[in-house]
C-alpha cells in the first residue's frame, strides 16, 4: 500500500483492537468517552425524523409549510455548519478535551430548549444550539481518538466513533418509539438528547488531553506520560522520537511561528493534497444522500406506502439498526482491507440501492390507485375541492390528489382492500378521523403499493453499503491525513464542507421529491454516487496502518493509483537495488 504498512495490521488489527480490553483498557477508555461525541450526533440525525412526524401534529404551520418542517431539520445542520467551523479553531488554540467540553455544555442547553419549545420559533433555536455541539464533536472526537490510538488498530477504534454515532442513530429510533404514546411525544424525544452529553461532560473532565496537541505546545512531559499509557514500552520511545521529528520539522521550515491562513494551506502539497481528499469524500459523503435517509426515514417510508407514524418509525428502526450494524463490518474490515479498498466497494452498492430506490418509487407513483367517485362520494361534504373541479377527474389516482393544494387532500384508501380504488378527501384531523373509523388508511405522504415491500429493501440495502464505507472512513481519513500543525484547522475545514453539504440537502430534499418526484431525486443521488466511485479511485490515497507522522511522508511521495486492490512497494525500499 501507499506509504507502507504497519507490521500486523493486515491479520490482527481486529483482534488486537479487543485484546486492548484486557491489555491497556485505558487506550478503550480514552475512544469511547470521547466517542460518545459521535453518540450526540448519531442521536441529533435520527431523532428528530421521528420527532417531525408529531411536531406536525402540534403545530400545524409545520404540517402546512414543507419548507417550515426542512428549517427545523436543516438549522441544528446550520449551527454544525459554524461549529464545525468554530470548533478547527478551538482544537488548535484550546485543544481537543476542551472543545469537546464544550461542545457538550452546548448540546445540553439546545436539548433543553427543544424541549421546552412553546412554538416552531424557539424550537428552531433550540436546534442551532444542538447544532454548535453537533458541529464541534463531529471533528473533533475522531480527532482526539485519533491522537490517542496506537497506530496498528488507530483505523478500528476511530471506527468506533462512527459505530457510537449510528448507535445513537438506533437508540433515536428506540426513544421515538418508546414516547409515541407518552403525553409530549416529540419534547420527550428532543430533551433526552442531554442525558449523553451531560454524562460526556463528567467523563472528558476526568480524561487527559490529547498527547499530540500537547507536545506540539511545548508540554513535552504531560505528554509523554500519556503516550507511556498508550503504547507499551517496546514502542513508546519509538512514538515519541517519531512525534519529535515531527514538531522539529516544522519548526525547521519556520512554520510553526507563521499564522494559519488559507492561501498557506493550499500552498503546501501535503495539505493541499490532503484537503482535496479529506474535503472531497466529506461532501460526497451528504451528496450521495445518507441523510435524507436518517433525517426523513420515517417520511421516506411513507413515501412507499406506509400510512401509520408507529409503522413508520418501526419500519425506520430497521434500517437504523442495519446502520448500527455495518459500523461494526467497518470495525472489522478498516484495517484489514484498508479505506479505499472499503470505500470502493460501497459506493458500488449504494449506487445499486439508489437505482432500486429511484425504480421503486417511479412504479408506486406511475401505478397508484385509481379515485373512485363512488368512495369520494361517500364522504361528499369533505371532497377535495380540485377533484370536484377538475375535468379528467376520471383518470385520477392517488399520487394526483395528493398533489392538489387548494387546499390539501389526501387518499382514504378502499376498506376492502388498500390497492382499490379510493376516496379523495380535504386533509384534516377530522377527515382523517372519519376515515380511521371506517377500518380504512389514510395517505397524505404516499400511496397504498404493493411495491413498498421493495423500497424497504433498497434503503436496507443502502445503509448496509453505505455504513461500512462512505459512513465511516472519511471521518478516519480525515483525522490521520493531515500534518500535525494543520490537523485542527484541516480537520475544521472538512468538517465545514461536510455540515454545508448536508444542509443543502437536507434543506431541499423534501422540496425535490414535490418538484421532480422521489424516484428522479434518488436518480440524483445515484449520479453523484458514480461521480464519487471515480473521486475516491482518483484522489483518496490508502492511509491503512501508517503511523500518523509518516502520513505526512507518504502525501509527499504520492503518485496516482488506481489500481487500489494491487499492493503497492514501500517507498523507502524503491531504490534499493535487488
């Protein structure tokens, strides 16, 4: 591989990453407590799909105004968006633990304004709060594991800060579940985002900073004493004279007494080269659409037919628990097959799930069932007004009434069977109550189909691609690949771009699926997919088993390789003469 290998990391990464539990728990103390980070953001994602569905129910300006319903899921992504910002800052000038201190103080006072939201306004402060937390723990978690793991098993437990996010993605799931019955549903789902920051809190006072940010300030000491807690005393002295050549470097080339500006950043090659990896798989990591899937599964379910909340959100749990699941293939597989090698072949799978996904929904929309006018007419005081006008009211079906507006309808499907023809009704509570009387469901997402079974099966199979790749490794690459000096900064700026793309689209991913239809807008997705196939070939070099330090050496040397699954020599040994 590019830059060399890290003796063992092929066979035993896996194995000697839990052997840690027993051998040196403390290194496993370090990862998870600062990974309960990524528990925040996990829980943030998949919380609020569920919330949505019953903050439509109190507030009916959200339930009448899609874009209402895209500010309230995308402003705790613009609160990341200046977190993640703020947060590359605070890790250089601060350091790691107290970023994430603060980060978790943040998190607490938006989950308790959330949950005590009287209206939509407040509501929406109360997710920029979560968002600034949300932002600086998502850069900085992998960060501080990073620095904190041994370089052999570095890519399995910084994996496993994407495994406590889509954990928290799952525990969402189960917390929405739990308070679908409960008085105050959504506050109840929204406010116990604070326990796990707050238990956060408690654990990083008690933990050390970051061995590397400290011996880069001068705190040589404290920092050693950390390292000789990580690493065992064979390669403790190693790691240390590895970490001072580092910081002697840059100061040989004067670039630690230099202000950090942009223009220096791309000026540098190992940066430059770095930041178009790093950056490049964050944005395509929101662009091939992951987040429309945990910020709307719900929604996305009922897209395919799905009428029920509790349905929903059940059927949602699944593919959270399947998220949660291919975390841990990625625990496995990250230092054995290495990122790119990961990354490749799930971005192949997404790009299948999305075209299922986009055919999948092309059927359930261009094959809805019909309006009858016998079933309307039974609920003739409550016909949807733009049926009664229209002319070709003969050829309506389902998906043409719930595009009517004047006002809102929906489809009271057949209590013979969900697939007959139906009613088309004015959408309301009273409606709907009307048409839950009589045994019958009631679409105001979607329409009954007996395709819905197959979308259920193209999201699964998407998170199950998706988890293990494009989930997780552009956290890890981005927390081994730059230098030293510009590891906050760089790791900030990525972070940035991450939090921007997911806002653009989970701010317009609802309006999409009103203006083009959801099967076109997962087309979408899947075009980009293949775009991102090529990136990672062309771009993301393979950082699997290199100690953080010679990271640096191998962007330096790097040269194109596209043929990822072929080993390739270490540098050091190119000019040896055989």
């Amino acid at each position: 591989m590019e830059g060399g290998i890290h003796p063992g990391t092929d066979t035993s990464a896996f194995r000697d990453c839990f052997s840690l539990a027993w051998k040196n728990p403390y290194v496993l103390r370090l990862a998870f407590s600062a990974g309960i980070g990524g528990l925040l953001f996990g829980y943030d994602t998949g919380v609020i799909s569920g919330a949505l569905l019953y903050i439509r129910d109190d507030f009916k300006s959200v339930d009448k105004e899609t874009v209402l319903q895209e500010i309230i899921v995308s402003m705790a992504v613009a609160g990341a968006i200046i977190g993640a910002a703020v947060g590359g800052w605070l890790n250089d000038k601060l350091g790691r633990r107290t970023t994430i201190l603060i980060a978790d103080f943040l998190f607490f006072v938006g989950a308790v304004v959330m949950a005590s939201a009287p209206n939509p306004a407040v509501l929406i402060i109360g997710r920029v709060f979560v968002g600034f937390g949300v932002g600086m723990a998502s850069m900085t978690a992998p960060l501080y594991i990073s620095e904190a793991s041994p370089a052999k098993v570095r890519g399995a437990l910084v994996s496993t800060n994407g495994f406590l996010i889509t954990g928290g993605q799952f525990l969402s799931y189960l917390i929405n579940l739990a308070f679908t019955k409960a008085p105050g549903t959504w506050r109840w789902m929204l406010g116990v985002a604070g326990i796990p920051a707050l238990v956060q809190f408690i654990l990083m006072l008690l933990l050390p900073e970051s061995p590397r940010w400290l011996y880069r300030k001068g705190r040589e000491e404290e920092a050693k004493t950390i390292l000789r807690k990580i690493y065992t005393a064979e390669e403790v002295e190693t790691e240390i004279e590895a970490l001072k050549e580092s910081i002697e470097t840059e100061i040989r080339e004067k670039g630690s007494s230099e202000k950090i500006s942009l223009v220096k950043l791309l000026q540098t090659k190992t940066v430059r080269r770095g930041l178009i990896a790093g950056v490049g798989l964050q944005v395509f990591q929101q662009f091939v659409g992951i987040n429309t899937v945990m910020y709307y599964s719900p929604t996305i379910v009922q897209l395919a037919g799905f009428a029920s909340n509790q349905t929903a959100l059940l059927l949602s749990l699944v593919t959270a628990g399947l998220n949660a699941l291919g975390s841990i293939v990625s625990i496995y597989f990250i230092d054995r097959t290495g990122r790119k090698k990961l990354l490749v072949i799930s971005l192949c799978g997404v790009i299948i799930s999305l075209g299922l996904l986009s055919a999948v929904f092309h059927e359930t929309t261009s094959h809805s069932p019909a309006v009858s006018a016998t079933e309307t007419s039974h609920f003739a005081a409550y016909t949807c007004p733009d049926y009664s006008s229209s002319r070709t009211s003969a050829v309506w079906d389902c998906t043409k009434c719930l595009k009517a507006s004047s006002p809102d309808c929906g489809f009271c499907a057949s209590s013979a069977d969900k697939l007959f023809p139906g009613a088309c009704l004015i959408s309301n509570d009273t409606v709907k109550d009307m048409c839950h009387g009589e045994d019958r469901l009631w679409y105001t997402r979607g329409c009954p189909s007996k395709y819905g079974w197959l979308a259920l099966i193209g999201l699964a199979l998407y998170i199950i691609f998706f988890s293990p790749g494009m989930g997780t490794v552009p956290w890890i690459v981005n927390s081994e690949i730059y230098p030293l000096r510009f590891r906050g900064v760089c790791g900030g700026i990525a972070a940035t771009a991450n939090w921007i793309s997911n806002l653009i689209v989970a701010q317009s991913f609802l309006s999409l699926t009103q203006a083009i239809g959801t099967s076109w807008t997962f087309l979408i997705f899947g075009v980009i997919s293949v775009v991102a196939l090529f990136f990672v070939l062309i771009f993301v070099p393979e950082t699997k088993g290199l100690p953080i330090e010679e990271v640096e050496k191998m962007l330096e040397m790097r040269a194109l390789h596209l043929k990822f699954w072929e080993k390739r020599p270490d540098p050091s040994q190119k000019n040896q003469v055989v």
